[in-house]
C-alpha cells in the first residue's frame, strides 16, 4: 500500500498544472473544499499541515494523504466599445490539476498522550493559467500565461494541554513562469511574436497555527500564512520577428520579474450539534495589497523595447465561509458548503491575465471511511464570477492605458469567470 502511494505522490508532483481565473488556489483537502474551503476549526486530519498546524498534534495516527483537483475554467470577455458592442473572445485552457500531498506521524507511532506530532506537505497554492483564442483583441496584451507554484512545508505541532496545539511550517517555494503575446508591428509574412519564460528563485516563508477544543462539539483555530515574493531573474526573453527588427528585439535577451504571494490570516471554529451534524464556519484575510505593480525588468532596452511597470493595485479582502455536514453513520458523511470571494482589483486594473471578479462559490461532497485505515474524500466545486465592467474612463485614471504610445495594459469591456471543480483527496492511516 505504502509502495502505490509513493507511485500516486511521483505521479502528481510532475503533472501540476495550476487554473486559470486568479493566482490564489485553496484547494488543499477536498474534505475542507466540500464544507465551504473551511478548515482552520475543523478537527484535524494530515491537511492540516496547511490548514492549521497547531491542529496536527491532536491526530491519533500517522497517516499520508493525496489529492487533486481537476479544474474546468473559462473567461469570456465582451467588449463595450466597437463592433457594436457585439465582439466576444473566450480562454481555451487546458485542464489544470493543482495537487496536494500530506504525510504526518507521531516519532513513538499510534498513540493517545503523544505530545508532538511531524509532517510534510507539498502543495499549489497560488497559480494561473489562461489562453486566449488566437488573434483575439487582446492578443499585444497577453495571449497566453501559466505561472506555477510548488510549496514544500516540513511541519511541527506540540500539543501544550489536552485543549491546545500550536504547531509551524517551514515553507520553501518554487515556481515559472510563461507569458506570450504577439507584437503590434505589422508584417507581409507572419504575425511577429513575444515570450518570456523564467523559473523562479527559491523563495522563504512560514505557516503558524493555534488549535483549541475545549470539548466534545467544540473547536476553533487560528492560522497565519506568510507572504513571499517569487523572483525570475534572467529568464529568457525570446522574440520571433524578422532579422531587419532585431536591433529593436534583440536577440538572446532576459528579463527579470516579481511576484508577490500574499500572506493569509484565518480565523474558523466548528462546532458538532450532535453525532449526525456538524457546523463551520471560517473567515481569512488575503493581503492582496501586496501586488501593487506588474514589474518587468529587459536586460537589453530599445526604442520599442522598454520596461514593464504596470500598476495593479489590489486590496486586501476578507472571505466568509460556511460548511455543513451530514453523517447518517460512522462511515459515510455528506457535506455542503458556500463562500464569497470578493474581487481584490477594482475597475481600472482588471487584466487578461487574472480577470478579478467577485465570485460566489457553491461546494458539495462525500467522504467514506473503507475500514480504520483508508478514507476518501470527493468534493464538487461551482464557481460563479460576477460580470465586471471596466471603462475607458478607468482605464485612463487607473494608469493603464497609454495614449501616447497607443497601446495598453488592459481592456475596456466586461469579464466573466466560472469554472467546475471536482477533486477527490484518499487517506491512508497507520
């Protein structure tokens, strides 16, 4: 069994994809997906290593769990201001599969006093992927995009008193990034064509929680995430155009770029009415703030070749959470959730790249328990985003549109997201 886990883990840590829409993607669990993404209050299985680690010292077992979502996303964009109002393009992403591995044990094995308890997680917890139909009017903005993340997380949890744990995560993160779009120089042969491509530097974080269960119905958490910032410094800048343009694109150039991976703070608490039901409820704070510019940085300037500062300006936002779970017996439970995930850019700095929209999500599932050592968990996961509309106006007092070069870094139109996300997460106990 150990050996078909090893093979499932190899199999997932080379095949991540991460979705389209926005670079945050909390699907660590899909137990916690199916209630709502909540998990910082709910009492602990292996997830915990990210949802709340001061919760992993109270498993009773040494267990490992993987899992995947496989995510069905689409943007449509609309524009409001020529072909009367009736041009459309749509994103043709390929399907993306961010996965996440749990391994947790106590160092004297299965226990009911152990104090201390260890883990790792390695997990995609930020990310987008997007592609754009060919020639659509964004196409000198972005064609296509796909920023990956993978974070490993050695963890270690204490339980303090029979309530209390506390536990921390060491976070090393590593990621690339690939953004094409074509050049706006017209030719009589081919369209002329930009892409940058860069792995990212190893970047330093932390993850720290309090878990506390004063009783049998109660329990509450409390989980910090800490932001980092993910740098490429000489990726490779590659331009397909003509030998006549090189001296403007030249050739064998790079580029340097940042990104920053917003903290998280989250508050949740759960609470078990009776042996059938039990309640959930969370909020988190995303610094979103951090991302205030899109910088990129070419090791060799042109006329037409210039630096990237292009303003982003996001917000911080706080996201509800609610979850609900149904268990007609020991072994089988059914779960319903909700979240609201608010739009951290306003009008103005909405991009083809990760078109921000307020999003309504609507979660379900199902865990079964096969015997005392093996759990799966399936989730379904519908997300709804608000059509949001972005004028010229906004463009122009946001800062990202230029009329004096005539090109821009966003669009005026409307944007609208939706995605179908099912996942399932198996656990094995010993």
């Amino acid at each position: 069994m150990q050996k078909i886990f090893l093979s499932f883990v190899l199999f997932f840590c080379f095949s991540s994809i991460i979705w389209a829409g926005g670079y945050q993607v909390v699907l660590q669990g899909n137990r916690q997906t199916s209630l709502g993404n909540n998990g910082v209050g709910l009492r602990p299985d292996a997830s915990s290593i990210f949802w709340n680690p001061g919760g992993l010292s109270f498993m009773r077992n040494s267990s490992v769990m993987l899992g995947t979502n496989p995510i069905f996303g689409t943007v449509n964009y609309a524009a409001t201001d020529y072909f009367a109002n009736t041009y459309t393009a749509t994103t043709d992403n390929p399907v993306s599969t961010p996965f996440h591995v749990f391994a947790n044990f106590k160092p004297s094995g299965k226990c009911d006093n152990c104090k201390w308890q260890f883990g790792l997680g390695i997990y995609t917890p930020f990310g987008s992927s997007a592609k754009w139909e060919d020639g659509w009017r964004g196409q000198y903005i972005l064609q296509s995009i796909e920023l990956q993340s993978i974070f490993f997380q050695p963890t270690v949890s204490y339980k303090i008193t029979n309530s209390l744990g506390i536990g921390a995560g060491f976070v090393y993160a590593i990621g690339k990034v690939n953004l094409q779009k074509n050049i706006p120089i017209e030719t009589t042969t081919t369209q002329l064509f930009a892409e940058l491509d860069g792995k990212a530097e190893p970047a330093l974080g932390f993850n720290v929680g309090l878990y506390f269960e004063p009783n049998e119905k109660l329990s509450l958490g409390v989980n910090y995430r800490s932001g980092l910032t993910i740098e490429v410094k000489n990726g490779d800048a590659l331009f397909d155009v003509p030998s006549y343009l090189y001296d403007n694109f030249p050739q064998n150039n790079t580029f340097s770029a940042s990104l920053p991976l917003p903290a998280n703070l989250a508050l949740g608490l759960s609470y078990q009415a009776n042996m059938h039901w039990m309640f959930a409820v969370e909020a988190i704070l995303t610094k979103w703030s951090d991302y205030e510019y899109l910088d990129i940085d070419f090791t060799t300037n042109t006329a037409v070749l210039n630096d990237i500062h292009s303003p982003r300006m996001y917000e911080d936002k706080w996201i509800p959470k609610f979850g609900v779970e149904y268990k007609p017996n020991e072994d089988f439970a059914v779960r319903a959730g909700f979240y609201y995930d608010p739009a951290p850019a306003g009008p103005g700095y909405i991009t083809p790249e990760t078109p921000s929209a307020n999003r309504y999500s609507f979660t379900g599932g199902f865990g079964y328990r096969f015997s005392q050592k093996m759990n799966l968990d399936m989730s379904l996961l519908y997300i709804i985003g608000e059509k949001t509309e972005q004028t010229h106006q906004d463009l122009i007092n946001a800062g990202t549109y230029d009329a004096a070069k005539g090109t821009q870094d966003a669009l005026e139109g409307t944007y609208r997201f939706s995605a179908i996300i099912p996942g399932f997460s198996l656990s094995y106990n010993f």
